[in-house]
C-alpha cells in the first residue's frame, strides 16, 4: 500500500473544482430554514443572550470610542503642542479598553454556557429520536455515520455557536457604528474607505459560492468515513479469517481521500478570504492618507492629522468586520451543513404511534394467529397470504432457505414492521389495537448474535425486567445454566463485560441472554438459531436451558439446523413468501415433500 500511495499523482488535481462547486446537488436544501431551526434551540436561553447581546454593544461601542479619542488627542493636545488635560484623556482610555477586555471576556463566558446548553439540548432530541425511529430505519444505514451525526457534525454545530453567534452580532454593530462616525467625521474619506466594497463583494461571492457546496461534502465524506470505519472495526474478526486486510485498507483510503479532497478545497478556498481582505485594507489605507494628505495640506479644515488618524484605525475596524463576518460566514456554512444532517434524523418518519382505540394487556396467554397475512418491503413482496396458528404454550418452527420470510413473521410479531393486509391477533385482539411497547412487554428474544451492554453480568441480566432484586437475577441465572461460571470469575456477578462480551465464550453470552428473557417473564418466546456455532456440553446445557424458558410459553423458533426442532408442536416451510408445508417433524417427514428433502440433505452434509 505504502508503494501504490508513492506513486499516486498530486491528489488534489483529481477533483475538477468547478465540477465540485457547480454541483447543485451538494448545496444545502434549505439553509435558511436550517438556521430557523437552529435559533429556535437558541432562543430557549433569551435570559442569557440578552447579556450578551447587552455585552457586544459595550464592546462595540467602546472599540469606536478609543480610536475617537487617540484622534482628538492628537488634534488637541499634540498638534497644538498642549499637555494640559492629556494625562486625564490617557486615564480614560486605560480605563476604556479594560471595560472593553471585561467585556468581551463577559460575552465569551456567557456565550460558551449558551452553546453548550443548546447543543446539550440539540444532542439530547436526535439521541431521543433514534428510539422513535422505526427498526427498519437502522436496517438500512451504517450505524457508524449515524454516529458521526451524534459527535462530529453536533460538535461542528457546537463549535460554530462559540465562535461566530457573537463575532456576526458584534461585526455588524462595529461596521454600522464605524459608518456612523465616519460620515460624522468626513463624508469625503468615508467614501474613499467604502470604495473598496465592490472588489470585496465581487471576492466574497466568489469564494462563499464554492465554500458552501464543499463544506456539505466534506460532512458527508467525513460521515462515510466514521460509518466504514466503525463497521471495518466491528467486523475485524471477519476481516482477519478472510484475510481481507489489504480489500478493507484500500476502500479506507478511497474514502479517506475522497474527505482529503473535499477538506482540502473547503479550507484553500475559504483560505483566500483573509488574503483578500488584507490585501484591500492596505488599499484602503493608502487612498485615506494620500486622499486625507491633500485635504490635510490645502489648509480647508475639513480634515485635519487627527481624523486621518481616525480614519486609518476605523479603516481596520471597517474592513475587519467584513473579514470576520466572511469568515464567520464560511463556517456558518459549514455548521449548517453539519446540523442539515442532524435535523434530516429529526425529520425521519418515526415509528407509527398507536392507534387512538390501542389499549394494554395486563397478561396473555400467547394465543397468535396469522390470518392471510401479506407484506411488502419496498414494494417487494416478502409474505404472501400467510395463515397459520400457535395455540398458548405451543412451540412453532419457522424454516426454509435464506429470503423466504422467517424473519419477517417475527418482525410482524413484534410489530418492528405493520403487514399490509389481512391479521395477526394475539387471544383474539388485533396487534394494531395494542400498545407496542406493551405487546414487546410480554415477549422476549434469544438471538443467534447475542448482545450484551458495556455494564456488570449482574445488570446485563437485570435489562429483562429493570426492578429485578439481586436474588430474582441469580434465581435467572441458575435456571438458564449460568450460575456456576458466573461465580467462577475474577468479580462474580459484577464482572463488567463490554458489548462483544470479551473474557466469556459464544456459549456463556448466550446463557446470560437466557437469563435475561427468563428474568422478563414473557407469554411469547422467539429463538433465532440460538444454540447455533456452539459446542456439544455447552449447546447441551442452553438446550436444557431453554426448555425450562420455553415451558408454558408460546415459543416462535427460527431454525437453520432442523435437529433442533424435532419436538415442535408445528413446523411451517416457508419459500418465496408462502407456507409450503406444515406439520409436526414426523408428519412433514412422511410428506417426502421439500421438508424431507432438507432434512435428508443436512443428515448427508453431517454424514461426510
């Protein structure tokens, strides 16, 4: 890799940049109403901004006050050649740029604390509203870029907020009031100073119009990068037993580029911008003194050394606003870009609400029946006119190839998606006339991936049922076969584990998993494979584990090793959507149907 990346050409020069700025698909699709949304988090602190909006005018005011009186310092005391009174001005202008410092430092310290509230608050609402969002949302996006919306565009947000909410306010008071006293001053060096807006406007919009665009790509390149990134690391067990270390580098560089590009003309472009204003301050400097010398030396009065003077420092504090409010602007753009990306979260679809008639079920007795149920996921048919039934403490086995719909039944179940048409009613109700999170109340899942959280065993198991007493967890834990290694390690039950469960095997995560829906006490069960990729003793004892889980409860098992099965109450065959066949296993068996065939294949696969 090191070789290939030798001989690569100037990166830079891949990217035509008027291809990059011209593409109006990078654009913002609505900054204003993207800043809309932002002021509105903002304007819950008007206590606090109203200090520091009182604060920039102090500064403001006092910052076109001290040129004012260094000016008429040298017009009356200097020029005149008197000390009488100098002492008393030089006092006031100490005492004037020390309330200038104090605040400045004030509107610094009571902005941070309103950036950090806001963005507390804007973190807060997308954190809120990934748990109103439905499972299918997260089915289709990385989960590493929708955590690159949570850090790194909230902090460009956060950033944007501290640096430029009050350089913008502060900016456009200095630039009226220097105007003001400008043209109180000399209307005719006033319009020498303005002559140089045309050029700058003519710059700016050059530049801000290239800026914008770059700023949106380089959020998103910086998205997908986080999103690779945190898949590549999450599946680099994976990556290491195919030996795709070089494949996954190579695609990291390709996006790593691709955020090199975009950042690289983001930052050259807005870069011109202090070059462009410096180089039109000395401009301007050089027309004040050669325009205010003339005047000075022809003796009119109209202007005089001191307001040349004047002019020069106000020339700075003209141009420098300019500067600061185009500066302010290009990161302005950049943090729209950034909270473009969060608010596109905010407005996702959430999760459909209850229907008004919805109601509780204070207990089940797990009866579940499909009747013609029909589903279809992105105008794909995935269930077509599925019927069947699972009496209370009945087990039901799903099976069939990859795609054929195992897994939508139980998502149809669990209401993680709404069928299209037909009905799936629990002891006689409509799903859709009960209350999601109480229909999920009354189940629980074993998985072929078992999850655990960066927390203790004890809590881990706990997540079942989050009032559990310490002796209803270990109760759970003896049952599902997990007591006895739990004990065996370093800190028992408050061993802290991290998501991937490092320090335990497969086998012991799925028996804490166990214990964690033996602990919900639900009415139904659903099994994904869950003693899939384990070890004959340890399979043994989830299997014994599960049977006490399973006992008494209506239980939905998908199954890809149909040894596991055998003792289901109905075996349903599911291919392209449809039940083919169902049955208990000695039934389907005498059917010499696709069941039959299926299971005389693994029998063979496990024979050789």
């Amino acid at each position: 890799m090191r070789n290939n990346q030798l001989k690569e050409p100037f990166l830079y020069e891949k990217i035509p940049l008027e291809k990059i700025t011209t593409d109006k698909k990078k654009k913002a699709k609505n900054t204003a109403g993207t800043i809309k949304r932002i002021w509105t988090y903002l304007a819950r602190e008007k206590g606090k901004l109203l200090l520091v909006i009182f604060m920039v005018l102090i500064s403001s005011g006092l910052s076109l006050l001290g040129p004012f009186m260094i000016g008429m310092a040298i017009d009356d005391f200097i020029v005149t050649q008197q000390s009488a009174g100098l002492g008393i001005l030089l006092i006031w202008l100490v005492v004037i740029y020390l309330f200038h410092s104090l605040s400045i430092f004030l509107q610094n310290f009571w902005m941070v604390g309103i950036a950090q509230n806001t963005v507390y608050t804007l973190r807060s609402d997308l954190f809120h509203q990934f748990h109103r969002l439905p499972i299918s949302y997260f089915d289709k996006r990385q989960h590493g870029e929708l955590m690159s919306r949570v850090t790194n565009d909230i902090d460009n947000v956060n950033n944007t907020l501290n640096q430029s909410v009050i350089q913008i306010f502060a900016s456009i008071l200095t630039l009226v009031g220097t105007v003001s006293v400008m043209l109180y001053l000399s209307p005719i060096l006033t319009l020498v100073t303005m002559s140089i807006i045309p050029f700058m406007f003519l710059g700016m919009k050059w530049i801000t119009k290239r800026t914008g665009p770059l700023y949106k790509l380089q959020q998103n390149d910086l998205g997908e990068v986080n999103g690779y990134v945190e898949e590549i690391v999450s599946g680099q067990h994976i990556v290491k037993t195919f030996s795709q270390e070089n494949r996954v580098i190579r695609e990291f560089e390709e996006r790593n580029k691709k955020l090199n590009r975009s950042g690289f003309w983001a930052l050259t472009i807005s870069g011109f911008i202090p070059k462009v204003m410096n180089m039109l301050n000395f401009l301007s400097f050089g027309l004040i003194a050669l325009v205010g010398g003339i005047l000075a030396i022809n003796g009119t009065g109209i202007v005089t050394v001191g307001i040349i003077v004047i002019f020069t420092e106000y020339a700075r504090q003209f141009t420098r606003p300019l500067n600061e409010l185009s500066n302010q602007f290009n990161i302005l753009l950049s943090a729209v870009a950034g909270a473009e990306r969060v608010f596109q979260v905010m407005d996702e679809t959430q999760e459909e609400t209850d229907e008004k008639n919805a109601k509780e079920l204070p207990s089940t007795t797990g009866k579940v029946i499909f009747d013609n149920v029909s589903f279809a996921y992105e105008d794909t048919p995935i269930l077509k006119e599925v019927s069947f039934e699972a009496n209370p403490g009945e087990t039901v086995a799903f099976v069939g190839h990859t795609g054929a719909g195992k897994t939508t039944i139980i998502n149809l179940i669990s209401r993680f998606y709404n069928y299209d048409s037909g009905k799936i009613t629990l002891d006689g109700i409509d799903l859709k006339n009960i209350k999601r999170s109480n229909l999920r109340k009354h189940m629980a899942f074993v998985l072929q991936d078992s999850f655990l959280f960066h927390d203790t065993i004890r809590e881990n198991i706990r997540y079942g049922r989050l009032d559990a007493t310490d002796q209803e967890v270990i109760q759970a834990a003896q049952d599902a076969n997990a007591h006895d290694f739990i004990e065996r390690l370093p800190d028992g039950y408050d061993t802290v584990l991290d998501q991937e469960g490092s320090g335990i095997s497969q086998g012991q995560k799925q028996l804490l998993t166990i214990a964690r829906a033996l602990l919900a006490e639900p009415s139904i069960l659903v099994l994904d494979e869950a003693t899939s990729n384990i070890d004959t003793i340890t399979e043994l004892k989830i299997q014994d584990a599960l049977k006490r889980l399973m006992h008494g409860r209506t239980s939905f098992v998908i199954a890809h090793r149909l040894n596991t099965i055998q003792e289901a109450d109905n075996i349903i065959m599911l291919e392209d959507g449809e039940i083919i066949e169902k049955g208990s296993h000695d039934n389907l068996l005498n059917q010499y149907g696709k069941y039959y065939e299926l299971y005389k294949g693994q029998l063979l696969e496990k024979a050789t």
